[in-house]
C-alpha cells in the first residue's frame, strides 16, 4: 500500500521504470517491486542517502527565450536559448509577470547552461513539475 493507493501488477504483465533518464522494462512480479523500491515504499538497510531532484529542464518556447542578467525581461542578454534547449535550473524567484507557452507568471527560473547563469521566465521553462519541487528560492 503507497499512501492511500494500492499498486496491483499482474504476475504476467511487464511494467516500465523511467528513472533519471533511463527506462526498464521488466516482468510484472519484478517491476512492482522495483517500483515500490523506487517510491520509497520499500527500504532496504544502509545509508538514508537520498538523490538530489533532478533539475534539468528545456526551453519550451517555441522561439526560444533570453537569459537575463536579472529576473526580469528588460535586464541585459546573457545569452538566446534556443527551443529544447536543456538547461540546470538553479533556483526560482519572483520577478514582473512574463508570459511564455505556460501562460503567464511572476517565477523566474535561475539557469545554468554552457557555463552561463541567468534568468529566465519559469513559463519560458518546461521543469515537468512545480519549479518549487526541484529548486531552493535564491
């Protein structure tokens, strides 16, 4: 039982695992325990380690967006991030409202790319999840 959800797999169905980029597909019996372990609902002995979030995210502008020196859209260009473009997402702040394929918003995404650190609007930034969830407030 995870929480209020019960995990059901078939003994004779497969079940795919996306974890950090690589994807397994394994035999039912087998992949609900591997998925139980990675949910955390199954703890093995050892270190209470636990992984950083996973901060990569991608331009998600159709054109594109500017990294800003500052978290707002008249500051000076650091650099034009092309559409898809994968970046690290530092931290999150507020900034005026831009609008972006998201909608609109007053996040801005603090980014690493190539060596470069900027601002862009989180709208701007396809971070899968809240930005909150994978990035500290700078």
């Amino acid at each position: 039982m995870l929480g209020s959800r019960t995990l059901r797999v078939p003994s004779d169905s497969d079940v795919v695992v996306i974890r950090n980029g690589y994807t397994w597909t394994v035999p039912g019996a087998v992949g609900a325990v591997a998925v139980l372990v990675l949910l955390g609902a199954v703890r093995g002995g050892g270190s209470s380690h636990t992984e950083p979030p996973n901060r990569e995210a991608v331009v998600a502008e159709a054109a594109g967006v500017a990294l800003r020196a500052e978290p707002r859209s008249d500051a000076a260009k650091v650099v034009d991030l092309p559409y898809n473009r994968q970046v690290t997402i530092v931290c999150h702040t507020d900034g005026p409202a831009a609008g972006g394929w998201g909608g609109t918003s007053t996040v801005w995404d603090r980014i690493t790319v190539d060596g470069a650190t900027g601002y862009a609007p989180d709208v701007a930034i396809n971070t899968h999840v809240t930005v909150a969830r994978i990035a500290p407030r700078c």
